[in-house]
C-alpha cells in the first residue's frame, strides 16, 4: 500500500514536471530600434526586430492607442529570417505607438510573437522628450535585458493603455 501511493506521487510529480515544461516557450527576440519605451521625435521611423533563432515571420505591423493600424512597407519574405526592418508609409502623428509582430519558431514547433511600445513626440515639445535609451547605442537598439520584455503584460505602466 505504502509502495502503491509513493508510484502515485512519483508519477504526479512527473506529469507536473512534464506540464511545465511544455508551458515554457522560448522568445526568439532579441532587440528592435525603436525599444521599449523610446521617445522619437522621427514620424516615420525605420523599424528594426532582430532575432535570436530563425523565425517565419507572419505579420507586423504598427498600431496606435485607439487600435488603428499605420500602413507600413513590410513585405514578408518565404522562409525564416532573423531579422525584419521596415518603415511607416505615412507620418505617423504624435501619440504612442505599438509594433506587433507573430511568427512561427519551426525549431521549437510554437508560435512567437510580441509588442514594442513607442511614443511619437509632438514637434514643440523637442526639448521637453526625454532622450531615448537606445539613442546611446552604437547600434541604435538597447538589448531586451536593458528596457524589459516585449510582450504587454510584462510592462506594467509602460504598455500602452
């Protein structure tokens, strides 16, 4: 009886482990220009999302607070890529700003995909927006470890509303 319960544990702690494991996805981004957070005073930014594992990028585009979606130059490519850059073809007004994109991770079988929130300052208030954080990179994009994740519900105050 005492062996018949311990099996019974033994093999709730394995579909536990098992379970968990399945429910943790990797993130295959890396870093974008603009990051999280950044203040921009271009209305038409080029957009960069870099990668870390090859991803079969299905969809971004730029959404602004009341959900409408901004025309962007993207074209996807067949295949995976590590990278994606593209730009508004309209001046996007002041105002915050998300970049969404979706994929597939073929290496891992799972979906991927995320938000970058970014703001847009008004053109009188140069001055007044504060400096971007990847205005100091050399490469003009803070890696994700520097500004947070890029899904919503881990930015907190900083998605947008």
């Amino acid at each position: 009886m005492h062996s018949r319960s311990m099996v019974a544990a033994l093999a709730l702690l394995g579909l536990t482990t098992l379970a968990g494991t399945q429910a943790q996805a990797q993130c295959a981004f890396d870093q974008s220009s603009p990051n999280a957070g950044d203040v921009l005073r271009d209305p038409q930014p080029t957009v960069t999302l870099q990668f870390m594992l090859e991803l079969d990028l299905q969809q971004v585009r730029i959404i602004d607070e009341n959900m409408t979606e901004w025309p962007i130059d993207w074209v996807r490519t067949a295949g995976e890529v590590r990278s994606a850059e593209f730009r508004a073809t309209k001046a996007l007004p002041p105002g915050k700003y998300l970049i969404e994109w979706n994929g597939y991770l073929r290496r891992h079988y799972h979906p991927d995909g995320g938000s970058i929130p970014f703001t847009i300052a008004s053109a009188d208030a140069t001055d007044a927006a504060p400096a971007s954080p990847a205005a100091g990179s050399p490469t003009g994009a803070a890696p994700r470890a520097a500004q947070g994740s890029p899904y919503r519900a881990f930015l907190g105050a900083r998605a947008p509303q």
